[in-house]
C-alpha cells in the first residue's frame, strides 16, 4: 500500500469511528439489540433543516387550502399520535418531552412521513383510501415515530456526508481519474445509501410495532396495513433499487416478531 492510499484509508476509519453511537436502547421486536449508528451531523443541524422543510410543507399546503388543522379527521390520527408518545420513554426518555406535532394534507397520496424532533405528515389518502381502523393508523405512526427516534435522518445525512467526503479525498490522494470517482460514487449508492435506507424502513417497522402495542393498539394492525399497502401497489418494485423493502419482506418481519411483542399488548389492555 503506498503512503497516499494508507492516509486516505486512516482517514477514512477515523472519519467512521468518530461518529459511531446509537440513539435509543434496542427493542423488544428487534431482539433486542441496538445497532451502532453512523452520527456525524450535529442534531441541531438536521433539527434546522427539517424545520425548514416542514414549514415550506405546510405554507404550500395552506396556500393550496389542503391543510387541516381541526375536525374529526384530524382530531382521530392526532389522538392516536399523543396515545403513542407516553411509550416512546421506553426507547429514550428525552423523547417523551419532544413536541409532537401532527400536520393532516387533504391529499389523495398514500403517503406519511417525519421529520426530525417529531413532526409527522400524514396524508388523508392513506386514510381514506385503505380505509385504516384506529389500530392501523396507529402501525403507521408508530412506524413514523421511531424514523424520528432512532435519527434516522440524521444518520442518513451522516453517512451521505461521510460516503462523499471519503470518495473525494481518496480520489483526490489515491490521483484518479474523475469518472473513476464517479463509479465509486454509483457504487456507494448501490452498496451503501440504498440498503441502509431499506434496513431504516425495516428498523422503523420494528420499533413502530413495539411502540404501537405498548400503547395497547392492536400490533397485528401492521400485518393488515401492508396487505392493503400491496393491494393498492404502495409494496410493488425491485427490490435491489428500492429504498423500501417490498410488502412481503416486511409482513414476513412484523409476523416473526408479533410473538415478542404481543405480550406487551396484552399488558397494555389490562
């Protein structure tokens, strides 16, 4: 190894190493473990990115006459939400003291997502079209509560970061071509971004059946909302390309783990 390939490969490890945490106590439906998560971005960084977003989101939506912020749709998903966020001490006590929040777009798209610190869209589509019961909703939510507990944008952002400063220096020391830094560049995406993005969505999925069944919502609700999601074509496409797993692997997922988790239900009926 020449002294340019072994200084690009030590800064690179001390670039991975530097980072390395985990931002919540493993699960209960993950066995209990808790993976070690890439964290070079700062969380107030990522907070205020996310807050931008978030506003421009809802200024669109209000400007379109698409934001609801009352009646009984609203008031049904938002009670669920502040149903499941007492739970969330049980992954990181920080979390409970977070101000969640809740933003309903009348949209036909079968579509939620969130944002950093708690700031969950969900779209009435989701809702209207797979005709979600309060136990379904509550599967989504959970899902979308633990991207934000487990700072999956923020380790996503860390490894992007990380993935192109790496390339760029190598390339830079290691004196390569720039198409050479390219291909690496489509090789990262292909080795790194996109399967991490699939293990989040499945990682999500665990912590959100746990999350929902501690607040005694039904966590077979899960199994049901992503045969609707298939139903309606939201579990279709290659999976080598996709940053979500298809419907099947994760009804496969959420099943092995219903045993760990429904005693959890149980107690939370009682």
């Amino acid at each position: 190894m020449t002294p340019r390939s072994s200084l690009a490969a030590l800064l690179c490890a001390a670039l991975l190493a530097a980072g390395c945490a985990s931002t919540t106590s493993g699960s209960v439906a993950t066995g209990g473990k808790s993976r070690s998560q890439l964290l070079l971005v700062s969380p107030e960084q990522v907070m205020q990115q996310s807050l931008q977003y978030y506003d421009e989101q809802n200024r669109e939506a209000r400007a379109k006459g698409q934001l609801v912020t009352g009646g009984p749709e609203w008031s049904r998903v938002n009670a669920v939400m502040l149903r499941l966020v007492p739970p969330v001490a049980a992954f990181r006590p920080d979390a409970g003291r977070w101000p969640w929040q809740l933003v309903l777009i009348d949209e036909d798209t079968v579509n939620a997502h969130v944002m950093a610190g708690g700031k969950i869209t969900v779209y009435t589509g989701l809702i209207r079209k797979l005709r979600l019961s309060d136990d379904e909703i509550a599967a989504v939510m959970g899902h979308e509560m633990a991207h934000a507990l487990r700072e999956h944008t923020r380790e996503k952002m860390s490894q992007a970061a990380a993935g192109d400063l790496a390339i760029a220096v190598g390339g830079a020391l290691l004196g390569v071509g720039q198409g050479a830094v390219q291909l690496a560049g489509l090789g990262k995406q292909l080795a790194l971004d996109l399967p991490f993005s699939r293990h989040m969505e499945s990682e999500a999925d665990l912590y959100g059946l746990e999350l929902a069944a501690r607040a005694g919502y039904d966590p077979r609700a899960a199994i049901t909302l992503w045969q609707k999601m298939a139903q309606a074509g939201g579990g279709s496409g290659p999976g080598f390309l996709s940053t979500h797993p298809s419907a099947g692997d994760r009804m496969g997922a959420l099943q092995a783990a219903m045993p760990r988790v429904l005693p959890l239900y149980e107690a939370a009926r009682r």
